[in-house]
C-alpha cells in the first residue's frame, strides 16, 4: 500500500468480494438538508442579481445613448428570452431579501432548532414564489 489512507478505503460488497469505497460520503449520498440548498441558492442568486444589474445597466446606457441603441434593448428585454431573464432576475431578488430577513432573524439569536431552520427555509421558498409570481401578474395585468 502506497497510503495508510488505502486501507480505509477497502471495503467488502453484501456478496462479500473486497470493493474500493471513499473516504467520506459524496453528493450523491447526502439527501440534501433545506438549509444546505437554502445557502447555496442564496450565494447563487447574488451572482444572478450581478448579472440582472449588468442587463438593467445596459437598459439604461441604451436609453441615455440613442433611440437605436434602447430599441434593440427593448427588443431583446421584450423577446422571451429577455423576459425569461427577468423572471429570474425577480425570483433572485424576492429569494435574496426574504432571505436575508431569515438571517437578521438569526442575528437576534432566534431560530436555531433544527425543525425552526427547516421551517423558515421553506417559508422563504414559499414567499419568494408567492412574491415573483404576483408580482408578473401585476405587471402582466398592467401592460395589456
């Protein structure tokens, strides 16, 4: 043996023939706890919020810049591609405050059990949906 680690890694299948097993478990033997995909969606959409900025800034250059220039940007901002882009745009920023309100909760101390942690994660899933959909709807309803 090469490592001391090798000898860990052996291990013995339900037929009893030797298998190489890792050294810890992997993604795709974790079921995902809520707070651990309630981190990663809200690093996630910081950076889909970075990206939604560059499109409003490049709305606004456009129309500080020429008629042609917020055409095209209308163009693309009215194709669905465009809307598809500000439904996300909106998801991040509902899920990115409502989640951050679930952080100031912890700042005071407060929310910390297991089942609290779980519950407010999925409260934050719930009004982030709730939030992004009324929200279309309002602006569906308004534009026709």
């Amino acid at each position: 043996m090469k490592d001391v680690r090798d000898a860990l890694m052996v291990g013995r299948a339900t037929d009893g023939r030797l298998v190489r097993r890792p050294l810890s478990p992997h993604l795709q033997v974790y079921r995902w706890p809520t707070t651990m995909v309630a981190s990663i969606l809200n690093r996630a959409t910081g950076v889909a919020l970075s990206v939604g900025t560059l499109l409003l800034t490049w709305w606004l250059v456009a129309a500080a810049t020429s008629a042609s220039a917020f055409a095209a940007a209308q163009w693309f901002i009215g194709s669905w591609l465009g809307v598809l882009a500000l439904m996300g745009w909106t998801a991040a920023l509902f899920y990115h405050l409502f989640n951050g309100l679930r952080h100031l909760t912890w700042d005071t101390g407060r929310g910390f059990d297991q089942k609290q942690l779980d519950q407010i994660s999925m409260v934050v899933f719930g009004a982030t949906a709730l939030a992004t959909v009324l929200v279309w709807i309002v602006g569906f309803v308004m534009w026709r």
